[in-house]
C-alpha cells in the first residue's frame, strides 16, 4: 500500500469520553458529515457504534445518513442538510430528524407521515445572526400552523441554532448576542404552542468554553476527532484552567517512498521552476498530490516526516506527486514510510500546521482528504 489513513481507536474513545465529561449527562451528538471531517465515515461509525457515551450522529446530507444505518448506526440521526422533496420518504425509512428551516419540507413531512400515521421527530433551525440556513423570529408563527395542522409533527422536538463567531476570537460579544436571540425564539415558540423538548446550540467551541450554551443535547465535531477548533477556543479553555490532555487527533497519513534521485547544485525542481537547489540535493518522490488532499498551497512551505525527521516539500505539489529534500537524512530507502499528517518518532505534523502553511484551517485539510484513500482502524 502506497498512501494510507491510519485511525486510532484508542483516540477516539478518549475524545469521546473527555466530550462526555464536558457535556455533564446531556445527550451527546457527533458530527459524521463531510466523510466524518475527511476520517471515513464508515470506519467512524464502526468505531462509534461500540461508545455508549454518543446518542446521536449528525450528518449533512440523506447519503450520508444511508450510509450511518448501512454500516450499523441504530441509534439517532441528524440530519442537518435539505433533502429533495421527492426524497423525504427516506426521512421514513431510515428513522431520521430533520433539521427544519424552509415551510414546503415541513409542510411536504406532515403530509407524508400524516398518511403514513408516522410520527417524525424535526428540529427547527432558528436564525440568531449566522444568516445562513435558520428561520426568522417572524416566520414562527407559519411554522406553528404547520405544526398544528399534522397530528405526525404536533410540534418541533429540538430547536438550534448555529454561532457565527465563538471559535476564532476571545471576544465572544457576538455568541452572547446570539445566545440571547435564541433563548428569545424558544420563548416565542412556547407562546406560539410549538415549545422543544430539547434545545441545542454547541458546537465543538461553544461546548468546550460555554456552560449556557449546552442546554439538553449537544452537538460535537471537530473536537471528536481530537482537534481544537481553533487556536483562541485553546487559549480560552487554557486560560480557564482547562487541562492539555483532552483531546488527541485520530488520524495519521502515511506515503512511502517511490523514487530518490541525486541533483546537482542550480537544478530546478518540478513545474513553473519555482525551486532551485543551491548545493547537491537528495530529493524522494512521494505518490501523492492535490488530488488525495495534499493542498497544493503546501507547495516549498510543508515538511513531511521521513525516518522521523523533517523532510521540507521542493516544488509545487502535483496533482498525484510531491518531491521532498532528504539531503539531511541518512539510510532513507525506496519504500520507507512517510508520515505526511501525524507523529513520526518525536515529531509531529500536525492538521493545523499543515493548515497554517496553506493558509487555510484544520477543517479543511481534514475534510478534503480523498475518500478513496484506504483507512485502516489501528489499536
């Protein structure tokens, strides 16, 4: 095998439990979306189907929530993307909760299980600031009348709401202005006779640094996979008291070496000749590039791990290839493994130095690994 994704079980039931603690008894969600942030999704799901701890999965889109019951999830099922009309009978058949934010879904779902004598667990999507999905406070009272038309709905089992600006600032104005229109929206829901059962807003930072904003379930993501959100909810949580060890990143990417190749001084290296050695160089071809994930932003900024040691990136990323200086480390051979995101030895590459070098976040780089790379489960 020439390019592989390990992931640790070990560190994922640590995450888990470390999120479980945070959320003090609550009813806990992890996010799987995304191929489970660029994890795997049925590997993940294998894994978590074995945690008591987690209640629910949440997904983006129907496909994904398939593949969760296909790969033996029983358990509850998020789905907070839309769904095509012609599709909501899978929102039946697979046993899923709706997240709600347009008025012809709602109306389509109470009709649907109306005739089917169904009842369908939806969530609606409240619009506190982020203005993407999410209804107004002044639409409430259409939603109701839906509501109360269809014995199947009778009334919304969760509310949510999504912050715009809890990860990326120690300022955290903007989440207290939203946690108040929330609260203020559930409060009108009550009056309008369509009150939650349970009420959701955490994301991974909010649920880390915000006892207020945990309230009956809470929704985990990045954080699961043994990430920090970003570097100000680390400091936040640091500064609180909070201890270094609570997460630990699942996922480690691995190459081997496919060619080495002696260059002398003044030779350029890969396309547009935007490196040029300036001594005798050793370089390594790896066979991987930007179609696998490996962000061709990285191109003469990233290092890599060879025999434990860093390794910098000479030239641009390829689309299937990255040429790598090895002039610096002996007894490297045709084969040897490579970390390209992970420990190696006592040296790490992590998501969010690769993320800082490509001028991106650690969401990113997760995400956007190539689903047909193989994952294996390692213990």
């Amino acid at each position: 095998m020439l390019n592989w994704i390990e992931l640790s079980r070990s560190a994922l039931k640590h995450n888990i439990r470390s999120l479980a603690k945070l959320a003090r008894g609550r009813t806990l969600a992890v996010a799987v979306k995304a191929n489970a942030y660029g994890h795997g999704l049925p590997e993940i799901v294998h894994m978590l189907v074995d945690l008591p701890e987690v209640d629910y999965v949440s997904v983006h889109s129907l496909e994904e929530a398939t593949a969760c019951r296909e790969n033996g999830w029983d358990r509850r099922i998020m789905l907070l993307g839309p769904v095509a009309r012609r599709c909501l009978d899978a929102v039946l058949e697979y046993d899923l909760e709706p997240v709600i934010f347009d008025r012809q879904t709602l109306s389509s779902l109470g009709k649907m299980a109306d005739r089917h004598n169904r009842q369908i667990r939806t969530h609606l999507k409240l619009e506190t600031g982020t203005n993407r999905q999410g209804i107004t406070e002044r639409e409430l009272p259409a939603y109701a009348r839906i509501y109360k038309r269809h014995l199947s709905l009778r009334r919304p089992y969760g509310a949510s709401t999504h912050f715009a600006n809890i990860e990326d600032t120690t300022n955290h104005e903007y989440a207290q202005y939203q946690l108040a229109n929330f609260n203020r929206m559930v409060k009108t829901m009550g009056r309008l006779g369509i009150g939650p059962t349970v009420r959701h807003t955490t994301c991974s930072a909010a649920l880390i640094l915000f006892e207020k904003t945990r309230f009956q379930l809470v929704r985990a993501g990045i954080s699961a996979y043994g990430h920090w959100p970003s570097k100000e909810t680390y400091l936040s949580y640091r500064l609180r008291g909070g201890r270094d060890n609570l997460f630990q990143p699942v996922l480690t990417w691995k190459t081997r070496v496919t060619q080495i190749k002696q260059l002398a001084a003044d030779t350029f290296v890969g396309y547009g000749c935007t490196y040029r050695t300036t001594s005798p160089t050793r370089l390594v071809v790896l066979p991987v590039g930007y179609y696998d994930g490996y962000d061709r932003g990285l191109s003469n900024r990233a290092h890599v791990l060879v025999n434990g040691k860093r390794a910098p990136v000479r030239g641009r990323i390829c689309m299937n290839l990255v040429m790598v200086d090895i002039t610096d480390i002996k007894g490297v051979r045709l084969g040897d493994e490579v970390t390209l995101l992970g420990r190696s030895g006592n040296e790490i590459v992590s998501a969010e130095q690769l993320a800082q070098w490509a001028q991106t976040i650690n969401y990113e780089i997760l995400a956007r690994l190539s689903p047909a790379i193989p994952r294996i489960e390692v213990r």
